[in-house]
C-alpha cells in the first residue's frame, strides 16, 4: 500500500508561485473579488509562504509552498462531526463534499490553516467555465474545500496502468504543483517505495515538518535551507 | 453529418456493453435515458505550443477536453523551459476565457472615449481601415500612418514592418521595455544585439541588479539553470545578487550583496581592481583580444588613460567600499570568487541602466566580463546566429512609398546610442502638433496604462483622426479607438515565437491553434495580409502570401534547408545532437519538408544547440576586431555633446538627497506575474500577486519597519504616494527587506476597480543623454495617510 507524501526543498523554491496557479487551474479553485478577498474569503490550496527574518540588510526570506499537510494523524477528521473529512488507506486526506454540513470545526482544527470554507457557489462567468477541468467536481456554498494531493490524477493513473497491465510508475501520478514547478522544489511520491525520490529525501538531514511537536505527523516534508 | 468523434466513441462503446451483457436479461441500461444523465467523458487530447505572454516564449503544452483548453502545462522538448512554466503561463486559460474579451470588430458610434461602439463583420471594418489608408496613400501622405506595436517579436514583427515599408510609412514605433545593454555591446563589441548568457554552463553567475527569478528576459533560463543540483561537483551556477532592493530574486539567489541605489558600477570596478591588482584576470585573453586596457594614444594624438590605469588609480577597495556601503573584504572575496569559479558571467540588469549615466555604468559591469574573457565562451556571454528562416519576399517599393519612407521618422533622434523611449518621443511629437500623424494602429499597445506620462498620449490621440487598436480587450487606449479589430488570443492562432534575447542558443517555437478561435476575432498577421490584399500595388506584392499560417510553414523551409539543428526533442536528442555538431555532423532525419513540418508542429517548434565557440565574429565586430574597453565612437559622441562624462569614472549615479518635503527615494520595480502594465488582470494571478500573502488585489509599496515607524504608519494603512509629478493610492507594507528612506513600488499593478496603480508616472523625467533610458531610482516622494 503506497503511502504519498510530498517533500519541497526550501533552497530551490524561488517563490514564483507557479504552484499556487497550476492548484487554482487544475482544481477549479474559483477567484474572489477584491472585497471578498480582504475579508480573507479568497481559497488558495496551495499559498507560497514567505517567511522573513532580521533587519536590512542583513535579512533572509525563505518560501515554503504550503500545502494540506496530509498529516498521518490528522486533527481536522477528529472533530468532523459527520465525516465528512476522512484519512484514506494511503494516507490522503480528502473531504465528502456531499457530506460536508459547513460547520468549520475542522478549519478551525487545522493548525496549518489549509482548509478553505465556500461562502458562496463559485463565481464563473459563462466564458470562463470553459477552462473548469472536468476531472474536478466544483463546490457547492457551505463546505469547506482542501487540497487532494491531486487525488484525480492518482485515479486516472491507477485506470492508465491497469490498461497497460503494468504497475504505477512514480511519475505517473504527480500532483499540478510538483509538476509545473520550474526549479524541481516539489518531488512527490510513495514515501514508503525506495524507488521514490521522496523516500530518499525523507531521510536527508535537511528535512522538517512543519509544526511536528502538535503530534500531526504531517506527510509533507521540507529541506531546510542550507546556510 | 458524419458522427464526431464523441458520438463515434460513444457508439462504441455501447455496442461492446450490449455484446458483452448479450443473453442477460435485465440490461438496465439499453435504455436510452440512462445514457442521458448530462454528463460524457470527454475527450481528452494534448498539444504543443507557444506561450507569448512575455519575452521568454517559453514552451507549453495545452490539455484539451472536447476542444476546450483546461490546462496549461509545460512542454517538457522545450530547451529553454524545459517543462517548467511560470504562473503567467498557466494562467493562460484566465486570458483566453476571460470574460470581458471583445466579441468582434467593433466601429465607434458616439464621440471618441464615449464607450459607444458599433458591431460590425470583420469585412466591414477592413474595408474601412483599407480604404482610409488607401486615402492616405492616394494622397501622398504615407508617411502619417503609424504603428505603435508593444510585441516585437518574430514574423508578426516582420510582416508589420514589410507592411510600413512598402506602403510607405518609417512610422513603426516600439513601445517595448528596453534595457540598454544592446548599446554596450554595440559599443564594446561592435555586435549590436543584446547579450545572451550560458547560464547552463556557467558556475558563478554575478546578477548586477537583474531580476532574474522576476522579471527578467526569460525568469525560466535562470529557474532551469539554478535548479540544477547545488551540492554536486558539476553543480549548476551559484547566483550572487548585487541589488539595492532585498528582492525575490536577492532573497533566493545563494548570496545577496547589497549595494546602495545607483552604486552597481562601482562594485564592478571594485572587482576589476581586485582582478587586476591580483593578476586574476586572463591576462592572455586581454592581450589577444581587447584593445583599450594599457594607455593608448587617441585618434587626434592625444595620450589617454587605459582601463588598467583607470582602475587602478580610481577604485581601490577601501574607495568602493565607501561609496557601495560593502565591506571590503567582501569586494574581495567576490572577485577571488568570480576569477576562480569559472566559468564565470556577469550580468547586467536594469537597475544599472535606468540611471542618469546608465550606459557607462553597463559598460563598466560588462567590463568585468571581457576581463575575466567570458565572452564567446561556454558559461559566459554569447552572441548567437540568428535564427536561419526564410526572409520575407523583397519588399517592392513604389513611387509614393519610396517618398514616404525617406522621411524622417517621427519621433526619432532619441540618443546617440540607443532609442530610449521613442514611444514617448512620438507621442511628444504628434501632441505638440510637430509632425501630422492621420492613421494610428495599436497593436499589444496599451501606453495610456503603461506609459510614464499617460497625459502626453491623451493629447497625441486627441490629435490623430483615426486610430485603429488589435486588442483583444477593451483597454484604456483601445476605449480611444475609432474601429477595432480584436486579435486572436495566443492559443488561437499560428505564431512564431523567437529566442528570447538572453538564451545562447536559437529556438523557434511555435504557437499553434489549440482551440477554435474565436467567431468574431481575427488573426491579427492575416489582417496586415488581407489589408495589403486590399490596398493592392506594390503592398500587396510585398506581401504575397495567402495566410499567415502559410508564411510561417514558408519561413520554416529554411530551417529544413540549412542543415543543422532538430525539431525539439528531450535532453537526450538535444546532448546527442549537439555533439554530433561539435564534431562537424549532422544527420537529416526527414527526407521530405512536409514531415519535417509535420514534426515541427507536433513538438512545438526547432532548435540549433550548437554554438560555434571560436568563431572570432563572434567576438568583435569592430573595426581593429578587438573588444573596445574604451570605445572610441563613446569618446567622440561624448567630445560631440560637450559631455563632461568619463568613461569608467563617472559610473555611479549623482547622490542625491530628498528634500524635506519628498524625503523617500522611490523605487519601482516589475512583478513577475505583471511584467507589464497592458494586460487585462487574470483574476488567478490578483490573488497572489507578490510575496505578501495578505495582499490580493491591491496594488501596494513596501518601506523599513523603521522608516513606517518615524511616519506614524503601521502595516496596511492606505497611503497616497505622492511625487512632484503625481500621485497613486497603494498599501502601505512594512517589510524588514527594504532599505530605509526608499518607498519600492511594484509596477503592473492595478486598484480592483480596474484603474492603473503606476508609480512610473511619479518619475521626475530625468534620463540618461547617452540612451535616453529613464532614470528609476533617482525621483524621491512621500506618503500620505488616505
């Protein structure tokens, strides 16, 4: 059984945010308006962080790309009250629209503040739900939306190889962001499968996860900057 | 009506579900109602192509479902980009479906800027813009038509000035973003093209204020090369920054040098020092190829001092020290570096030339290059072929076109050595009623947005009776339009898409329909033919071509013909074929054009990885075939203006002081997913628009915790922005990486209600004499609470 994680290496990530519009593009993640946008309503799966230390000009600013942590012990489905937000057996942490009743206990749960609340339908133009991917159900108002790991790809992947009669490769299922990031930041895989550059990675010296002491056990990992 | 292919699959696949079930009894879904639930599996289908949304013209592929583009991802054949895409790029599908694109040709109906318009057919309003030229030109008076074209680049440029030409205009305006560094290597090389870098091969890469992970000439060259391993012994380039603004290209490069505003040149020659005073530098290159460097008598007999001299007496380390507010071990260590981490390449960036003597001071950062004799070779700065299509037809020149295009262009003159701004000449020139312009053709233009003095365009179009704009949005030139006639977006047409300037080896890309265009727009390049068509004569024998898709398989006919080079192809093709090169090689993998063709269409376009290393035209042009160090078509223009300006001495720009009334220097610079001021927002891209994730949709400025803190401002007050020459409203954001006393103002922006949030337009106007460029750092201003 794969076990999918993600690990964005901080030295490489440049901040372009190519991922954050690659998420919005494949996952149909509707824009707010301006106002709507002040009062922090605007969705953003993936969001590049910055992160800025000490004064000028002896400053640093790193980006970390923020996904869902798809922790394996994940605080959001602990006080969903209808599971609506559930773990799988390999470990992506998805949600049940249909099942989703609004009540935002688990963005409130999230310490890493990846779930995103739909105050209103998405806003569509007749023009622009030409570019909706039709692999990828859009919300309806009252549910709280989050990031898959692309979990359609891994889908449509798993149909391609069966078709194939051949087992899934790494690089058949990658999600949007690892696979437009222009510097090669985002490498996702099978944490458990040797053959995955993740598993290696995992194990570098580098690597942290973010806010690990809550005991979340998140599967995205980070290589810390080198100095 | 033949089936499509949906219908073909789905009857298939009915056929095989009524086979396979044949014999059971109950087959629930013979009916036809339940195929009819409104949902088909689509069909789904990927093609190469183009992007041209900035310089880069990176390679993309388009996911298409049932003919609609859904996705945007990277072409992974591509050489430059090789799979990798910036956010303005996958924001594509925003563009292409964006709401508020015109839906078709359109003439004005009530007074100009009145937003009243009038649909018409696309024949409609081609016969009225060829018929007011074809008055034009009946009358004599060609030369009052003009282009101001914002895209130039490729075929489409080509076509446009063919078009000019022979119907009798030297009217075409560029309204691009110019950098100046063509001008230095037209003066020290006598190569008058901008430099390209082997950022894949070079392993110091020295950035003197160049955004290169923003808004460079192509971010992607510079996102490939530094993603290539860091900690291997054949590791891709470490990137040194030297800027005066904690940018994103400074924070993620592996070192940031700071420098104080306009002081880039002097760290330059601060590291020539080290160079030399060491014995550094390739003394062997210097000797064999670079005339200027010892003392040297002048053409009128004079003794003068050489770069050695220059140098040495001018920046001792301590010296630069003082004036760059960089410590001297740290001049010291970079110019050990860059002599002993080779290949090694200085690049040069705006912020050195957008200065009062901007030019020298490109000179003086470029210099450290011929120093270090990383020129023409791997890792350094090349200057590569030019892509080996096929020319255009001689244009044919009549009468009244020969008349038209001996006349002076409007506008023109600028600067000795570059043409600056000449979209604002021209605007200068036609508002003050200086020159006649009747005709007026924007194409990708959109300077009343743009431009630093959107008023002077104001006047100019009130003085032109007719103006005619290609935009497929109803931007804020275009709302001055007399007919419109809305291009085709990027994903519905044929284009070419050229090298970008700062990539070493020659790509032809090419952008191909990826969905049906839309009814109503019409490809610009077959406007210009129809509208050549229709005037007849000479024009339309200048442009004897059917289609613009018909010109481009033409034009790649030479690139079958020249016998070098591949239709894209991953690394492995690419390696393989450029060391079959190397060694004199070459394999043609297609008998015939059409299939080369065919190929050529299907990867996305052609490349030529091989450059020829000791090729000395590729290192000076010149007249003594010697890299120039001190130029003397520089010294004579200099002696020509009166000019008290040194070479290689007057590099830093005046330091000024603000006054008490405008005390911030302002400092603007480009966001990447903005580049430019003329494009319609994607409402993706307004949602994360810089490093601030708390900032969607607002244009804002950045100042030091400090300098907030003495003005009483805390972080996201509204502030007015406030220079001699005007003002914008912005947030104010406090960021720990701007220097103090200096306001940085992303350019590009604009308030949600659509109105341009330009901190261009508070420039005082100073520029440099020698290019015209503008000056960007020296204008200073001050905040105001809203």
């Amino acid at each position: 059984m794969a076990r999918w994680g993600m690990v964005i290496d901080l030295d490489r990530c440049t901040g372009c945010a190519a991922c954050e519009v690659a998420c919005k593009s494949e996952n149909n993640v509707a824009a707010v308006s301006a106002d709507q946008a002040d009062m922090g309503r605007a969705s953003s799966w993936m969001k590049v962080m910055a992160h800025v230390e000490g004064e000028f000009p002896d400053t640093t600013m790193h980006f970390y790309p923020r996904p869902c942590m798809h922790c394996d012990n994940p605080p959001c489905i602990r006080v969903c009250p209808v599971q609506a937000t559930y773990i799988d057996d390999e470990g992506i942490v998805g949600q049940i629209y249909a099942r989703c009743i609004g009540c935002r206990y688990c963005a409130n749960a999230c310490p890493y503040m990846v779930k995103y609340f739909n105050w209103y339908g998405p806003e569509w133009s007749e023009s622009e739900r030409q570019h909706l991917n039709p692999d990828v159900s859009v919300r309806p108002t009252g549910v709280i939306e989050k990031c898959t790991f692309c979990h359609h790809r891994l889908q449509k992947a798993r149909e391609d190889a069966r078709a194939d009669g051949r087992e899934l490769r790494e690089e058949d299922y990658q999600p949007a962001c690892a696979d437009v990031c222009p510097t090669n930041a985002i490498a996702f895989g099978d944490l458990d499968n040797p053959s995955h550059a993740v598993h290696s990675l995992k194990a570098d010296p580098r690597v942290l996860r973010l806010m690990e002491d809550l005991g979340t056990q998140p599967k995205v990992y980070y290589l810390r900057p080198r100095e | 009506m033949s089936p499509s292919r949906r219908e073909f699959l789905w009857t298939m696949g009915a056929a095989a579900a009524t086979v396979a079930l044949k014999g059971a009894q109950d087959v629930f879904w013979e009916s036809d109602e339940s195929l009819d639930v409104g949902w088909v599996p689509g069909i789904e289908e990927r093609r190469n192509s183009a992007c041209l949304i900035c310089p880069s013209r990176c390679g993309i592929s388009g996911r298409l479902v049932d003919g609609r583009l859904v996705r945007i991802n990277g072409n992974p054949l591509h050489p430059l980009s090789r799979g990798g895409l910036c956010p303005r790029g996958v924001a594509g599908v925003q563009m292409l479906y964006h709401p508020e694109r015109l839906a078709g040709p359109m003439l004005r109906a009530g007074p100009r800027g009145g937003g009243q318009w009038e649909t018409v057919t696309r024949e409609h309003a081609i016969s009225r813009v060829a018929d007011r030229l074809g008055e034009l030109r009946a009358a004599g008076r060609p030369e009052t038509l003009a282009l101001l074209a914002g895209y130039n680049a490729g075929t489409i440029q080509d076509i446009w000035r063919q078009f000019l030409h022979s119907f009798g205009s030297p009217n075409y305006v560029a309204d691009e973003y110019e950098d100046g560094t063509d001008a230095v290597m037209a003066l020290m090389h006598g190569i008058d093209r901008r430099p390209s870098y082997d950022l894949d091969r070079a392993r110091l890469v020295l950035s003197f204020g160049a955004p290169m992970f923003e808004s460079w000439w192509s971010p992607l060259q510079a996102f490939v090369a530094f993603a290539s391993p860091g900690d291997e012994a054949e590791s891709g380039p470490r990137f040194v920054q030297i800027d005066t603004r904690f940018s994103r290209t400074a924070s993620r490069a592996h070192e940031w040098v700071g420098v104080r505003p306009g002081t880039h040149a002097v760290l330059a020659l601060g590291i020539a020092y080290v160079l030399i005073r060491d014995e550094l530098f390739d003394a062997d290159f210097v000797a064999r190829h670079v005339s200027g460097f010892e003392d040297f008598v002048d053409a009128q007999g004079q003794p003068r001092e050489g770069y050695r001299s220059l140098v040495m007496r001018n920046y001792r380390t301590e010296e630069v020290s003082a004036i760059t507010g960089v410590p001297v071990a740290r001049i010291t260590s970079l110019a050990r570096a860059f002599a002993a981490v080779r290949p090694s390449v200085a690049v040069c960036g705006t912020d050195v030339t957008f200065a009062p003597n901007g030019l020298l001071a490109g000179l003086a950062v470029h210099s450290i290059n011929v120093l270090m004799g990383s020129i023409n070779r791997p890792g350094g700065v090349l200057f590569p072929e030019d892509t080996p299509i096929r020319p255009l037809a001689t244009p044919v020149l009549d009468e009244t076109a020969r008349a038209g295009v001996g006349r002076e262009p409007i506008g023109a003159g600028g600067s000795t050595f570059a043409s600056g701004d000449p979209a604002l000449r021209f605007a200068e020139a036609v508002a003050g009623a200086q020159a006649p312009v009747e005709a007026l053709l924007l194409y990708y233009a959109n300077p009343i947005a743009s431009s630093a003095q959107p008023e002077v365009w104001r006047e100019a179009l009130e003085k032109i009776p007719f103006v005619v704009s290609f935009s497929p949005f109803l931007d804020e030139t275009t709302r001055y339009a007399d007919v419109i006639l809305p291009d085709l977006l990027p994903y519905e047409r044929w284009q070419d898409a050229p090298t970008p300037f700062s990539y070493p080896y020659p790509v032809w890309g090419l952008a191909q329909p990826l969905v049906e265009p839309r009814q109503g727009a019409w490809h610009t390049g077959d406007v210009v033919l129809a509208l050549a068509q229709s005037l007849g004569g000479n024009v339309a024998e200048s442009l004897p071509y059917e289609s613009f898709e018909g010109l481009l398989k033409e034009r790649a006919r030479g690139l079958f013909a020249v016998r070098r080079g591949m239709t894209l192809g991953g690394e492995f093709e690419r390696t393989h074929h450029r060391q079959m090169e190397e060694r004199g090689w070459w394999l043609p993998e297609h008998a015939e054009f059409e299939p080369f063709w065919e190929e050529l269409v299907e990867r996305g376009g052609w490349t030529d990885q091989f450059y020829d290393h000791t090729d000395p035209y590729r290192l000076a042009r010149t007249d003594s075939g010697r890299i120039e160090l001190m130029p003397a078509a520089l010294f004579n223009a200099l002696a020509e203006q009166g000019s008290a300006l040194r070479p290689y001495l007057d590099v830093a720009t005046p330091t000024a002081e603000g006054s008490r009334e405008f005390g911030l220097r302002l400092i603007p610079y480009r966001v990447s997913t903005l580049a430019s001021g003329t494009l319609s927002l994607e409402r993706w891209l307004a949602e994360q628009p810089g490093i601030f994730p708390d900032v969607l949709w607002h244009p804002w400025v950045e100042v030091a915790p400090e300098t907030a803190h003495t003005l009483g401002f805390s972080d996201d007050t509204l502030v007015w922005v406030v220079s001699p020459q005007g003002r914008y409203r912005a947030r104010l954001k406090v960021f720990p990486g701007t220097a103090p006393e200096t306001v940085c103002a992303p350019y590009g922006l604009r308030q949600p209600d659509g109105q341009p949030a330009n901190p261009l337009q508070l420039l005082d106007g100073s520029n440099d004499p020698l290019t015209g460029l503008p000056s960007w750092s020296s204008t200073f201003v001050r905040l105001e609470r809203v």
